[in-house]
C-alpha cells in the first residue's frame, strides 16, 4: 500500500516534532498533536489565532518571518534548522529548530506558512552534559595531582611542627595547616559533584548575577542525610578564623540550621544579647575573650545553653578545656577540621537535652 495523503496527514498529526501552519494574515490554521504536547494549548485554543502567541515577542515571530523570506537561511521562501525560541502555555521558552517554507497560491501568491519545528531541549542537554564530561575528565586530572602534592607538604609540615614545637604553644598554626586541609577538601568534593552530574545525568543551576546562572556544584544532600531535627535549630558560631566560620556556617546550613557567627566571645555575647540561640558552638582559643571566658559569661547571662567547643590545640597550654570541663562543661571538644556528621549528632543531642529538661 502506498502513502497516500490520508495517511501522510495522520503521521504529521502523530509526529512528535510541533507542526504549525498559517495562512496569509498569519493565523493559525494547522496545529498537530506534537505541538499540543510540547507547548501545553489544545487546538482550540490555538486555531484561529496569530501566530505570534507561540513565540516569546512579536519581535521574535517577525524574525523567524523575516529569515523564511531571505535567501540566508536555505533560499527564498525556506528555513532550514533556524533556531528560535518557542513560548509555551505555562511561560517557558523553549529552544526549537524550524524548518518551513512559505505556500503560494497558484498565482504564485504568498498564501501561509508551513513549519516544522524540532524542541532542542533533550539535545542541548546532552551536549550540555558532554561538555560538563570534558570539563570533569579535564579538572580532575589537572588538579587532583598538584592536590596530592599539596596534601603531602601539608602533612609534613604539621610533622615539622610537632618537632619543632616542644612545650609551645603552635596552635594558629595547627590551624592554618588544618585551613588548608579543609579547603583541600572542599575542591575535592567540587570535583566529585562534576563527576556525579555526568554520571546520574542531572545538572542543576542557580541564581548568580541578574539573570545569569551557573552550574550548582555545592554537594547535594538526600532528604535521609539530614536529621529533621536539625531543621531550623538557631546556631551561633564564634571562632576568629573567618574561614571556619564560613565553613561551620555552610555545613550547619546545609543541615537546615539557622547560623549566625561572631569573630571573638565578646561579639559572641552581643548576638546573644540581640537574638535566641538554641546553641553556642566555640572556639577555644579567641582575641579578647577565649572559649573558657565566655563559656563562664553565658553560664551566668543565659544560663541552659548549651555550648560545644572546638579546637585546634596539639597542646591545651593554658588548661582551657580541663578549667571548663570542671565548671560544668558537658559539650563534646571537637579537634579540628570538624567531623560534620558527628557535630550535627551532638547539636541535636545537647539541644534534645536541653529541651527535656
């Protein structure tokens, strides 16, 4: 059996591609099941009307007409794979390659248009993906070598450290190698994120300036990884390296937490005064007012808090923890970097207890 026009007429009205026809004034007189599907009209809301409805402007609409009767774009009269932009029925614009020729009557008269439309979106995600692919091969092996390297001196020179110290007191700089350390680490988990998009085929975006976006890489996290109990707990962070500040905000946010930091305990004290807090989390050693002192102050201005420490002391020099502990203490010392799974347990742990008092 051959193709006959019944037969052709019902594959274009099946064909997944979006098919449109107008007549001479532009309105629609043509609209197939493929495009009902992708562009979310019925038919009858469609047929009848101008054409420019589908498209983002009237601009746009007059462009893709424009570039049918110009010799630029396949010849006179036709597109070939013209990229524009369609406006479905909930607002999106969705990326499309026309192809379409214009009808003449048999006066040679311009009569309407026909077009086939082909959606872009699968396509451009793939490439989309392939691309994210070279760049994920690409970074990992560029920067996983001098990464190592960089781990590798970290760790002898905090082995330096520990020689060279003796009874002193190195603990900024414990710090600093541990700083370096964590923000190692951070890279590190920038590079699998890339990894896992390739992988699990799905690429996330987020505001960045204006109307621009960019790839989300920050690590993703399933509803089962984050206690609900967390959610919306107020934290006050107080360390004076800004970075960990940054870094305990981050985590603890990601968790559903509300954070707050202070640079030192005096300004740890000023938030307190200003805002509820559901827990303190402190360094011990801090300009002005360290972990011990303010740990006293909060015990006497808001006494029930509950207050973690952390520290990066190889060598608690001037007895700080021992001196809390004996006033009461209860919170777990964390050694940094943070293992952030067994904080958020003793958060949920200190303030639960607190709560059941």
């Amino acid at each position: 059996m051959g193709l006959t026009r019944e037969r052709l007429e019902k594959l274009i009205d099946r064909s997944t591609d979006i098919v449109v026809a107008t007549d001479r004034k532009g309105s629609v007189i043509y609209y197939n099941d493929g495009a009902a599907e992708t562009l979310g009209y019925s038919q009858s809301e469609v047929l009848g009307t101008f054409v420019g409805r589908l498209y983002p402007s009237v601009d746009e609409a007059k462009r893709v007409a424009a570039a049918m009767r110009s010799p630029e774009h396949g010849g006179a009269g036709v597109v070939d794979n013209f990229e524009t932009h369609f406006l479905s029925k909930t607002g999106d614009q969705i990326p499309v390659a026309i192809s379409g020729t214009l009808l003449y009557t048999d006066a040679g008269e311009e009569d309407g248009t026909i077009g086939f439309a082909k959606d872009l979106r699968e396509i451009l995600h793939r490439d989309q993906l392939a691309t994210l692919g070279q760049v994920a091969i690409g970074l990992s092996h560029e920067i996983n070598n001098p990464l190592a390297v960089v781990l590798n001196q970290a760790e002898l020179l905090e082995q330096d450290l520990t020689a060279l110290a003796g009874e002193r007191d190195c603990s900024v700089e414990y710090e600093r190698v541990d700083a370096v350390r964590r923000e190692v680490a951070r890279i590190t988990e920038i590079l699998e994120r890339l990894t896992e998009m390739v992988e699990t085929d799905s690429v996330e975006t987020i505001d960045y300036i204006g109307p621009a976006k960019m790839i989300d890489l920050r690590a993703s996290r399933g509803p089962s990884e984050t206690d609900p109990r967390l959610r919306d707990l107020r934290i006050l962070v107080a360390d004076d390296d800004a970075g960990i500040c940054r870094s305990m905000k981050e985590i603890l946010e990601g968790h559903g937490c509300v954070v707050t930091t202070a640079s030192d305990g005096m300004q740890a004290l000023e938030q307190l005064e200003n805002r509820h807090f559901d827990l303190l989390l402190t360094d011990v050693v801090m300009p002005n007012m360290d972990g011990h002192q303010l740990y006293l102050a909060v015990q006497e201005q808001h006494p029930g808090l509950p207050v973690l420490m952390m520290t990066a002391f190889h060598y608690d020099k001037d007895h700080i923890i021992k001196r809390s502990r004996m006033k009461g203490l209860q919170g777990v010392i964390f050694k940094k970097p943070v293992d952030s799974k067994r904080l958020c347990e003793v958060i949920v742990e200190s303030v639960g207890a607190k709560r059941d008092d």
